[in-house]
C-alpha cells in the first residue's frame, strides 16, 4: 500500500489547522496529503472518497477535517458527509449541530435542502450525521443512500466522508462500495500490523480501492521520513 503522508501527532478535531493555523508546517502536511490524494483522482473521475481506519482513535476525523478544508481552499466545492453515525465527532470542529442530517435524510424524516449546512469555509459544507439510529449499517446500504449520493454528486466536485472503523462496525465496507474510493488513517505505533492486514483485506474483498495510507502521530524526528 502507498503511504500518503505522515501527519503530526498534535492535531485535535476542534481545532482543524489547515483553517485555523493555515502558514503552520502542520497545515502544509496536509495540503501534501491533499496533493498525494488528488494525483490519484483521475482527472475528477474519482468524486466521493470514503476515509476509515481499522480502530478507533486512529484520527481519521481530524484527517477528513483538514483534508476537506485543504480541497475546499483549492477551490473545489467540497462536501464533507459524517458518516460515522455510531460515535459522529467531525461537527464539533465545526460547531454545527450533528441532530439532523444523514440519519434522518435516510429514514425521510426531512430532505436534503434541511440539514445540509454551509461552514465557515468558503467552498464546503456540511452533511451533519443526524439523529442516533438504531441500525446504521442497513440505513447506510440502502437505495435511499445510493440515491442520495448520485444526487450529492451532481452537485459537489468531491465528497468525503468520515466513516467508522472497518474492523469494529460494517458501516464502513458498506460505504466502501459507494465510494470511487478510500483513504486508511494508520496511527503511528499504535496500529497493529495485523489489524492493518485485516483492514486491507476486507477492503479488497469488497472491492473497494485503497488509494493509499495516512499515517497520524508521528514524532518531529520522524516526520522527514515519509513516502508516497
């Protein structure tokens, strides 16, 4: 697997740096990140990428945070859709209310035009998680979800969506296959190598195509030895 970049390990979700520190050396590594990923867009072919990690507290929110800012400051319009509607984190950043959104376009409890939220960055918006709901995997592998994304795609030029671990919940292999594409958040020495293993399997066995790694929490000392 490619590894994307290695982004450092004090970043927070409430504070995305990309909009709030964007001259910092931190707001830059993503931006690489962001250029490693659009190289492997395709000309714009590729419009809706999924981001998960194999466990939690991998920092795949704080990654699909600032990778969205990035795209969005690039002048792509942007939809950043939380996904993760088991334990949904990515608002907080934002501070817009997570109890309309995903859940309940997916249970026709309102329409898109509702909950779609414009944040405080120029070119993104919002598509908050919604209401807790008791079943998110069979809401998620619905026709309601693969028709709510062909619409969002008429109208965004990327779409990214924050998702639960792949090992812990089935949320993600389902999202997987509505996806062009995916992003795997690796937590430096935290990750262990089997479950990345795992991680990497299940994607394939879904058909799911693994763009490459962004790994999180890597020292000052090691934050020159990256890869693509």
């Amino acid at each position: 697997m490619k590894k994307l970049f290695k982004s450092k390990n004090n970043e927070s979700v409430e504070k995305i740096i990309v909009r709030d520190m964007p001259t910092s050396s931190i707001a830059e590594r993503y931006r690489t990140v962001r250029v490693n990923i659009d190289l492997n867009l395709n000309g714009g072919q590729i419009k809706t990428l999924m981001v998960t990690s194999a466990k939690k507290l991998e920092g795949k929110t704080t990654t699909v945070s600032n990778l969205a800012v990035s795209f969005a400051q690039q002048g792509k319009k942007v939809l950043l859709v939380n996904a993760d509607l088991r334990n949904p984190k990515v608002e907080a950043g934002y501070q817009i209310d997570k109890q309309e959104g995903l859940s309940n376009l997916l249970t026709r409890n309102k329409i898109l035009e509702d909950v779609i939220k414009k944040t405080d960055v120029e070119n993104l918006w919002l598509l908050p998680s919604g209401s807790v709901a008791s079943h998110p995997s069979d809401l998620l592998s619905s026709q309601i979800m693969k028709d709510l994304i062909r619409e969002l795609s008429a109208n965004f030029e990327l779409i990214l969506f924050d998702c639960p671990p792949i090992l812990e919940f089935s949320d993600a292999k389902v999202i997987g296959t509505l996806c062009d594409a995916c992003v795997l958040v690796v937590k430096n020495n935290k990750t262990e190598k089997d479950h990345l293993t795992m991680a990497k399997v299940l994607l394939e066995r879904t058909h799911v195509k693994l763009l490459g790694l962004v790994i999180t929490h890597v020292s000052r000392k090691e934050i020159d030895a990256y890869g693509f």
